[in-house]
C-alpha cells in the first residue's frame, strides 16, 4: 500500500483504500473507508487520517429494505430507510479535533443480484434521501417520522419523473414484546400510512 500510494503521489493522485489497508501500516497520506463498522474509521482519524465512513450495517444499500418475500433477491441484510436515517458518521470516540478527519459518508450498491437499471434505483431510493440528510448533518433520528412525513411528499415527484424507488417503508411491521399481564405477548404493527389505520383479522374475515 506504501508502495502505490508513493506512486499514486507522484502522478498527482492520491490513495482511497477498504479499511483492510489499515492492516499492512497505513500509507502516510491515505484516505481510509471503513464498511467492516466503524472501527476501522475510529483508528484512522485517530491517527490523523481522512475518512469516509461507509459501514455495511446502514451504507450497503443492496440489503433487503423491507420483507424479503416483496423484495427484488438481494445479496442478504436488512437496512430499513428508518435505520440509514439514524447514522451518525462521526462515532461518539472521538474527540471533536479527530471528528474533523471524517469527511462524510458514502451509500454502497454492489449488483451481483440486481438485474437491471430500474432495480439499482430501487435499492438506492429512497435510502439514498435518507443518508442525504445523514451528510448535510440536518438527520434528527428522534424525528424519524418527520422525516418519512417529508419523504413522502416528494413519491409524487418521483412517480413524475419515472424513477423506481421503493415502496417498502409501506410495508406493514410486527413487533412481539412481553405484556404486563401474564401468559400474554404485545404484538404491535406499525406502517408508515400513518392515520390511515392498520386493518387486521384474527379469524380469517
């Protein structure tokens, strides 16, 4: 990595490289990305290194977005717009001089399992919208649902413009958690159609 970076410099570019770079001693001038987390980014701004933060937990946008079985075949994973929205590129271990050694974040398609243009927007829209505002620093994950509100909104000038984003934040999740009464679970069911109202059955009517 020392090696081609002294002579990436030398033709007057400069060296981006996977957080394995770290491995082998970084290159003095390297920029690092890190996707295996996190930590790999922690190490290099604390040694005073560019970073991209680009972990495989919220930035892989080939992961599934919503139920598998309304999904294009993804590669594996599950990376809701909800969980890209709370990324928080600057990690909490840093002091705010090392902070400044990351310079944003990147959002990833890799398409061993996507066919066509049309499904590369499908990955990447609407996650794309919601690490937008992850990197202009204006993302309040405590307010996801303002943001979804907002989100929203502009599907119609999506529809205009013939882009083919996905439609999961629609889907319809069920969360199973311990009761207050006994020998009973709380089943909730939340979907992003807001005061529309999720109509069930448990009967089969």
């Amino acid at each position: 990595i020392q090696r081609i970076e002294y002579f990436l410099n030398a033709n007057g570019k400069k060296l981006i490289g996977w957080d394995e770079i770290l491995e082998g001693g970084l290159a003095p001038n390297a920029t690092v990305m890190s996707w295996r987390g996190t930590e790999g980014g922690i190490t290099a701004a604390k040694e005073q290194h560019n970073v991209i933060m680009s972990p495989g937990s919220h930035c892989y946008f080939d992961h599934y977005q919503g139920d598998p079985k309304h999904e294009p075949i993804a590669i594996g994973g599950y990376t809701t717009v909800e969980k890209v929205y709370s990324f928080n590129p600057i990690p909490s271990e840093l002091t705010a001089e090392e902070g400044n050694y990351i310079l944003g974040a990147q959002g990833n398609v890799w398409t061993e399992y996507i066919n066509t243009p049309a499904e590369v927007e499908c990955m990447a829209m609407p996650r794309m919208a919601a690490l937008a505002e992850v990197v202009w620093g204006t993302s309040k994950p405590s307010e996801y649902v303002n943001f979804q509100n907002r989100l929203i909104k502009h599907f119609d000038l999506l529809d205009q413009m013939k882009v083919n984003y996905s439609k999961s934040i629609f889907q319809i999740t069920a969360n199973l958690g311990p009761s207050k009464n006994e020998n009973v679970v709380d089943l909730s069911l939340k979907s992003a159609y807001g005061d529309k109202g999720i109509h069930y059955t448990i009967n089969g009517d």
